[in-house]
C-alpha cells in the first residue's frame, strides 16, 4: 500500500487530472456533455480504491493536508472577480437574472428536503443534493461536505460527487432542447442571424510582454494568498457568533473587496484572465485530490432517492425556464439565456457556454445572453448560493 505525503498527493492527483484530459479527449461522449478532466480522472482512481475495498484491501493512503488550502484559493479567485462594475455592465438584466438564480437555489433546496423527507433520510440530504451540488457543482459541494458531514448527512463528499455528475450531465443534456422549443415555439430570430460565431469568453486580455505576465501573477499570487490570510481571521470572527460556514466564505468576501477598491483606485489592477487562470488551476488540483479521496461504497443505497431527485430538479427547472423567458425579455436573448440557465442551475458554467454556443452556431448570435448568464453563473450566483446553502445548514437543528 501506498502511503503518500502531502507533496506526494499533489504529485498523484496531478497524474490523475492529466489522466481525465487524456479520457476526455478519447472519449467523445465526456467531452460533449463537459464533464470535469478533473473529476473523470479522479473518480477513476476512486473507482479502482472502491474495487480493491470490494477485496478488502487498500491501495493508498493520502496526505490530503494541501485540498483546504488549494479549494480557499480556488473561492478566492471567485470572489477577486466579482467586480461590480461588471453587475453594472448590464445592470438590470444581470441583476434580474442574479435573483432568479437565487430564488430558484431555494426551491431547488425545499424539493431536495421533500424528496429526502420521502425516502426518510435526514433533511440536509436535500440540500446537499439541491443547490449546493447542482447550482454550485462539484467544487461547491465538496467544500461543504465537512459541514453536512457533521449536521449528520452520512457519506456526504460521496454523494456530492454522484449529485454533481448527474447534474453536469443532465444539464448538458436538457439545455438546448429547451431553449429549442422556446425559439421555435415563439418563431424567436436572432438580430444578427448570419453571425454564428459566440462572443469571447472575456473582453478582457493578459498583458501582452512576458516581463508583464509575470508581475500580473505575482501580483495575482500574492493579493489571494493575503486575501486567504484576511479571510480566515474573516471566517473565524463570524463563526464566533455561532454561524456555521466553510472555510472558503471569508477569504472570498475579502477578494470582493479587494476587487472592488482596485476598480475604484487603480492601485493594484489585477488581472482578471490571470486570476482566473490561477484559480482554474487550484479548483483543477483541489478537485482530483477530493476525488481520489472519495469513498464511493458510502452510497450504497441512495442511488434511488439520487435518481428521483435528480428527474424532479430536472423537471422544475425546465419549467422554471419559461419564468426566465419572460422576465428576460421573451426575445431571442431570453429564449438562449434560458438554455444557459438550465446549464448551470444543473451544471457548471461550462455547461451553460456549451449550451449556448450550440444555439448560437445554428441560429446566430445573441449577445446579451453572452453577456448575462456567464457574469451570473461564474461570479455572482457563487455568492447568494454560498449564503442560501449556509442559512439552511444553520436553521436546520443539528
């Protein structure tokens, strides 16, 4: 048995997000659908640690001491690149849309409570199973899994995994045909319907000299390791008052405010391409280190209610998706922002681009939801979702 340090895990979980970029560029079907390399490569030494637990036997033990430290700088990055002048943009749409995310991040929690209360499973289950897997995706849930953990949910970093995936996929899955319909249904065209190109990811660009990227890093390196520093004392000074949070929700209001005054004073001028670029590499490292981590036997026995949850939440957000339509602006827009929101209320981020540009490429461009559904489902919702999660698990008795 293998029995690795922290720098050795690293090294191991570096090995096993290589090995899910190798699957995910094999095999077609994980690529389309935007599963995580991450995660893919991850679950597969999960899956072979499950395999030799089935014979009573352990393959590794992990050092698992750097997967705080990298998820926080993760959530940091989150919070650096949360820039109200970017709410501001499209102010009322991106507002508009920030609140139905968040509405919906609680009805998606109180079905998850049902459907746990029908299986008699313990409350949190449906929360855990609603928007923190679903609306946050894995990252999010596995960053609250300590804490479900102890409020009495069994098995929870396994199950937000199993929940997670699911969602990624379905996501993948349900998005365009909804919007589809919506375009179809309404005869919706777009204003520029000979432009099948998406618009890029960000309007923003990296310094252009190599003497600049590197200061830019550094920089970035060095406001998120403060912002963690900051964070933590942050973290410690609400958790005093009785308010159970993770770890990651001090260090990311720090980074906001950082943002926030660099927007208004010049002095830093942090990078957004840089910082995002640091913490996609954190979230990366974070995410196959938890997953070759996982212990996937704990399941045993909530595939059922998993699987019945998972059609419900599908079924109330394609419904959902003509609320979206219409306070949006029943254009278009609307009909492809809607798509975009059902990618990342059961998925990721990626899965609403993926979405979206799929429509775009076959009925032209629509800027507006380019602009949107990206700034709220990678920046803004983290935020609400982080506060709905936290004031369930606190008003819930534990």
């Amino acid at each position: 048995m293998l029995q690795l340090d922290a720098v050795q895990t690293l090294a191991f979980a570096g090995l096993a997000l290589f090995l899910g970029y190798g699957l995910c560029r094999v095999i077609p079907v994980l690529r389309r659908y935007n599963l995580p390399p991450p995660v893919i490569g991850g679950l597969v030494v999960a899956l072979a640690a499950w395999a030799a637990h089935g014979r009573d036997a352990a393959l590794f033990t992990l050092d698992t001491g750097l997967q705080s430290p990298l998820m926080i700088a993760f959530f940091t990055t989150i919070g650096i690149n949360a820039s109200v002048w970017l709410l501001k943009i499209s102010g009322r749409q991106v507002l508009l849309f920030l609140l139905l995310a968040s509405g919906f991040a609680v009805a998606q929690n109180l079905l998850g409570m049902a459907v746990a209360a029908g299986f008699g499973l313990h409350p949190l289950f449906g929360v855990l199973a609603g928007s923190t897997t679903l609306t946050g995706g894995p990252a999010t849930g596995l960053a609250f899994a300590p804490l479900f953990e102890s409020a009495g949910v069994a098995g929870a970093e396994s199950i937000a995994v199993a929940s997670a995936m699911a969602g990624i996929v379905c996501g993948g899955l349900l998005g365009g045909p909804v919007a589809t319909l919506l375009i179809r249904r309404f005869g919706l065209t777009s204003a520029r319907p000979d432009d099948h190109r998406a618009p890029p990811e960000s309007p923003l660009l990296p310094a252009s000299s190599e003497a600049e990227r590197e200061y830019g890093a550094l920089k970035s390196i060095v406001v998120i390791l403060v912002a963690m520093w900051l964070g933590a004392w942050v973290s410690r000074a609400i958790s005093a008052t009785g308010i159970t949070l993770p770890a990651y929700v001090g260090a990311m209001l720090v980074g906001a405010v950082v943002r926030n005054v660099d927007d208004r004073t010049g002095w830093v001028r942090l990078s957004v391409p840089t910082t995002e670029l640091i913490g996609n590499v954190c979230l990366s490292l974070f995410l196959a280190v938890a997953l070759m981590n996982l212990k996937l036997w704990e399941l045993a026995g909530l595939a059922l209610p998993l699987l019945v949850n998972l059609a419900l939440q599908a079924a109330l957000v394609a419904a959902f998706c003509a609320v979206v339509f219409r306070a949006m602006g029943r254009d278009y827009d609307a009909a492809v922002m809607g798509g975009g929101f059902i990618g990342f209320m059961l998925g990721t981020t990626a899965n609403a681009m993926a979405v979206m540009r799929t429509l775009v490429e076959r009925y032209g461009a629509a800027p507006r939801a380019f602009l949107v559904a990206p700034l709220v489902g990678a920046f803004f919702i983290d935020f609400t979702n982080a506060l709905i999660i936290t004031g369930f698990i606190n008003l819930w008795p534990h």
